[in-house]
C-alpha cells in the first residue's frame, strides 16, 4: 500500500470564469452582467458562464435554450480561442517565473510543484498569493489556488474560496480537511458515481473511510483502490511539465438539425480541415478516429476506427469520419457532430518503477 508524501508543495492555480472573464475585460460594456460564451438563445451549448450568470444556475455543457429560461437577460457572445491561448501564454509565463514544474490541466488552469522554487520562498501559500497578486495586476484576471501535499487535495482547495481566493491545507489538516467533504467534491467522482455512493450510504469522506478496501473493490472494481488511497489523503502522482497530448478533436452545432447523410459529409469535411491545421500545429498524427454524433434530443453516440497507419491529413480523416457515419442508420435528426484523433504517436511506453521502502520521519513543514 502506499503511503503520502507529505514533503511536497504543490500549487493548483484555476483562473476565475475564465472565457467569460477575458470577455468582461475586453469588452467594458459587459462587466457585472450574466454572459455566456458559447451557445446562443436559439441553439448550441454553453462553454463558461460570468458568476453573474451562474447565480441563476447558468453553467457550462448546458444548452444555450435553458441557459435562456434560467436566465432571460443573458448575454450571449462567441468564444474566441485564439484571445483565451493568447491570455493563458501570458499567465503561464508567470508561473515559469517561480517553477519549471508546471503541468497546464487546460487554458485555464494548472499545477505547480514549488518545493523547489526559483524564489527561494519556504511558503508554498506566500508564493500562491504572490502569483495571483501577479496575474491581477499583469494580465487584469483574477484567480484561486489551492495549496497542499499533493495535486489531489490541491485541486478540491482551489475550488473552496471561489472566486478570488485560496486555501491551504497543511500535511497534519488533509485527512480531517477530506472526511467533511461531500464525495461528489472529490476531483474525480462524476454524477454517477456520486449517486452510486448515496445509495450505499456514502455521502462523506468519512464515510467512504470507514469501509475496507475489499468493500471498494467489490462495489468499484479498480476504482476502489483509488478511493481507498484518496480518502485518505494519499495520491503521489508527480506534477508532469511535458504532459502528453492524448486526443485532438474538433466539432461543430449546426443551426439547424440535419437528418441526411448527404448534408452533413461537406460539414464532416470542414471539421476534418479544422482538425487538420490542429494536428499539423501540434506536429502530431494518430491512428484511432472517431466520430461523435450528438442527437437532437441531446443523447450521444461514437464510433471509431483504427487505421494500421498515422494520419494527420484532411482527406484521410474525413472519408474515414463518412465511413462511420454510414455505419449504421441515424437514429435521430442530428445537431452536432465531432471528429477526434486518439492513439497518437507522441505517446511513450509507460514506465514501471518499484516504489521505495517508506520511512516515518517527523518533519515541521512550512506551507
């Protein structure tokens, strides 16, 4: 079994409504009203939402009609990727100020390993502060953070003084800090699991801690050995700078559902020419393709093929994604279609390391 080590510090910074916040600083007319980047009144879904928005409930991965009804004076603009990678460069180079042991989860948020730090700062909390002090007056965002002895428990932190705000949780505070938690906070367990655990009476840390690791196993499978170890604070994974791409994808909302084969291959060709210029730009191929078709009653399908060859190019990509999409019937008019590229070749066999004998040694830590 492994046991926590508690002497590392690390840092989880995630960007306050991030899309929408870039939106409020570049347009004034739009601060301190309900926005929402993505979707629209009539189609599409919602990519992030202003904190004026989410009071009413407005979140992201909802429909842009609901979003509406929940909401009748929102907002609405269109994301602008290239504006948000422009931001998160810049943020990303204050990080790079205090630690080369970065590791971007996405355009908005990241971890940070500053046991060791350029700074020379003890206090991974002092250098938290310091670093969105930094991204406020630099680039004009605000930001939270999470501080703890490891990504885990960091991660849950940074979402505890939302918006604006951060939280520690020194080594000796983690597992009282994981025991109040409902389980549906914990990084990593999604509705259904959550609901799962409900019913099995599992509705805190506490009670997830309370029960053997052949319980977990028996009701979660491989999972159980891995709520078993969260729970109690332990997950020793390394903050990883060269983090590997394992999927690209692109897709596109149609304005209108579309019922016909024949319409929607010129539209599968865009998203292929789209996916294309993404796969060229990051220099990589892959062979597994799929193809994700949305329904107009919001239920998801996915098909995929692998090819016994790397593919980056458009043609290739797109007559594999029609191939799939006459697979089989549609079951339903379709609103949105995707295409994504797994199995890439910038993957690396994984290595297998014996894990070192643990030593119990009393150490004052200073977060």
């Amino acid at each position: 079994m492994l046991t926590q080590n508690n002497n590392r510090k690390i840092i989880h910074i995630d960007m306050d409504a991030f899309y929408a916040s870039v939106e409020q600083m570049d347009n004034p007319e739009l601060r301190g009203k309900p926005l929402a980047v993505g979707g629209s009144e009539i189609r599409g879904v919602v990519s992030a939402a202003s904190y004026e928005a989410r009071k009413y409930g407005v979140r992201s991965a909802i429909s842009g009609i609901q979003a509406k009804k929940l909401c009748p004076e929102l907002i609405f603009v269109r994301p602008r990727f290239d504006r948000y990678r422009e931001i998160s460069k810049k943020i990303r180079k204050i990080f790079l100020d205090y630690t080369d042991l970065v590791e971007p989860l996405s355009l908005d948020e990241a971890y940070l390993d500053v046991t060791e730090n350029k700074k020379g700062n003890p206090s991974a909390t002092l250098i938290a502060q310091e670093i969105r002090k930094r991204i406020f007056e630099e680039v004009g965002l605000t930001a939270s953070a999470g501080i703890s002895v490891n990504k885990f428990v960091a991660k849950i932190a940074s979402d505890y003084n939302k918006p604006n705000g951060q939280k520690t949780v020194n080594p000796d505070e983690v597992e009282a800090f994981l025991e109040k938690l409902d389980v549906k906070k914990f990084y990593g367990i999604g509705k259904v699991t959550a609901e799962k655990m409900y019913q099995l009476g599992l509705f805190t840390g506490f009670d997830l801690k309370q029960k053997p690791l052949e319980y977990l196993e028996k009701h979660f499978g491989n999972s159980g050995l891995h709520y078993y170890q969260i729970v109690r604070g332990i997950h020793n994974s390394a903050v990883k700078p060269n983090r590997k791409i394992k999927s690209v994808g692109a897709e596109r909302t149609f304005n209108e559902n579309l019922s016909s084969e024949i319409y929607m291959e010129e539209r599968l060709l865009n998203i292929a020419k789209e996916l294309e210029k993404r796969l060229q730009k990051s220099k990589i191929s892959g062979k597994t393709i799929t193809l994700k078709i949305k329904y107009s009653d919001f239920t998801l399908q996915t098909r995929s093929k692998t090819l016994p060859y790397f593919v980056n190019d458009k043609a290739i990509i797109a007559d594999v994604a029609k191939d799939l999409l006459y697979q089989e019937r549609l079951k339903n008019s379709v609103r949105l279609l995707g295409i994504s590229v797994h199995n890439l070749n910038n993957e690396e066999k994984s290595k297998t390391f014996l894990p070192q004998k643990s030593v119990s040694v009393q150490l004052r830590f200073e977060f």
